[in-house]
C-alpha cells in the first residue's frame, strides 16, 4: 500500500477494516468513504485528515 510498502492483509488486522475495503481504497474504485475508515487508516499511517 503506497510508499511505506506494507501488505494489505496486514493493515486489514491492525485496522479491522476488510481487505476489501482497503483493495477498493488502494485501487481508487471505491464508490464512497467512509470516515470511520479513513480515520483509522490515519491514525495507522501517521497523517491528518484535512476537510476544507
């Protein structure tokens, strides 16, 4: 998953989001977002949300 080059299985477990979820997210075809989820990816990799 992007540059930090980790498998989604593993950030499946450590999120308990689906692998799923986390392909349609890395593929860019999921049709919405959840916050929830976003949120948990966040804080999994260090980063903010932004809303503008």
């Amino acid at each position: 998953m992007g540059e930090q080059q980790v498998r989604i299985v593993n950030i499946a477990s450590e999120t308990a989001l689906s692998r799923a979820a986390l392909t349609l997210f890395c593929k860019e075809t999921a049709q919405q977002w959840d916050l929830a989820a976003i949120d948990r990816l966040c804080e999994r990799f260090d980063c903010q949300l932004v809303l503008f």
